[in-house]
C-alpha cells in the first residue's frame, strides 16, 4: 500500500541542503563506510566463444539446405550474445569507474549498496548495447505478417524504466543534483568526508 504525499529525503540530503524549515530529521538506518568493489564482470557479461560461421553445403536438398539455414541462425545469435557481452563488459565498467565513486562520495554509497551499483551499472551497459543495436538493425524489422516495431524497443524501454528509477534513488538526475548545495568547506576536509 503507497503512503501518500512526498516520499522523504534521505538524512545525509537534508544535512547537505540544509533544513530552512527546522523539520525533525530522521536519520533512518546508518551504515558504516566501507569498501565498495567493482565485480568481476565477466559473472555478468561472460566471454562467449564463437566458432567459424557454418559453410554451405554443395549440392544439398531441401532438408539439408534448412539444417544449414538453422546452423548459420543460431551461429548469428552467439556472435550478437558475445558482442552484447563484450560490449556490456566495457559499458559496466566504464560506467562503474565514472559514477559509483562520485556516489561514494556523495551520498555514502557502502559496501552494503554493492548489488544495487551492480545492477545500476548492467542496466546502463544492457541499455546501451539496445541502443546501440537498434541503431544498427532500425527501429522497423520484418516480421512474420510484414513490417513491424523491432523486439529491441520494447527491451530497452524495460531497461530505460529501471534506469530511471535507478536515477532517482541514487539522485542521478540534473534536477536532483541541482537541489543539492556542495559542503561548506569545499575541499579543505582533512578526512575526505563531505558531511562533515
């Protein structure tokens, strides 16, 4: 059941806002710092070998021509599984370096919230990749009856919808960080820590 009205700022938020209405802040759970390590990949995006593309057979008949046809369709689906994978490698960790140690920073992201940042950062390289591939293959496929919405719209618009609400939880939005005020005292801390 949903609570109504607007759903409450994390303690460390309204620490780093300020709080002009002098409203009680609840601190909610703390969570200690520690070390938040970047997985190993590929448990995510796993290397996938490819073998040699099937030959054509010479002077086959019709069953062996669609054994051959069946051969070179489930050889492209590997090959577009290991370029996903791949890609997803280098998206996720290029994603993870840029942005989980500014949230670290930020909002004292821990230990704790690694599958979250896991997961945030999956979705950002699996988004990327549709992207990507849509780009490639175009918005409109052939399907059975003619014309029709390529399947890769409808699995990026799934990613996209949890992305965003990646985006709000780990205020990664530009509105978001606009109504966040940086720490008085800049980088003058001697501890690193901006909630002092």
């Amino acid at each position: 059941m949903a609570v109504p009205g607007r759903k409450p700022k994390p303690a460390l938020q309204v620490v780093r806002e300020g709080n002009p209405g002098h409203r009680p802040v609840r601190e909610g759970s703390r969570v200690p710092p520690s070390e938040l390590a970047e997985p190993d990949w590929t448990e995510y995006f796993p290397e996938i070998k490819v073998g040699r593309k099937p030959r054509a057979p010479r002077g086959a008949d019709d069953l062996e021509l669609q054994e051959y046809k069946d051969e070179v369709a489930a050889w492209m689906r590997l090959k577009l599984a290991a370029e996903a994978s791949d890609a997803g490698r280098a998206a996720a960790a290029r994603e993870w370096a840029t942005v989980i140690p500014v949230l670290q920073r930020a909002i004292g992201l821990a230990g704790v919230d690694r599958s979250v940042a896991v997961d945030y950062c999956v979705c950002v390289a699996r988004l990327e990749w549709c992207e990507r591939r849509l780009s490639v293959e175009g918005l409109i496929t052939m399907g059975q009856r003619g014309p029709c919405k390529n399947p890769l719209t409808t699995v990026a618009a799934q990613y996209r919808t949890q992305l965003k609400a990646y985006v709000g939880e780990l205020g990664l939005s530009p509105s978001a960080r606009g109504r966040i005020a940086p720490p008085e005292g800049g980088d003058d801390d001697d501890d690193g820590s901006v909630f002092d």
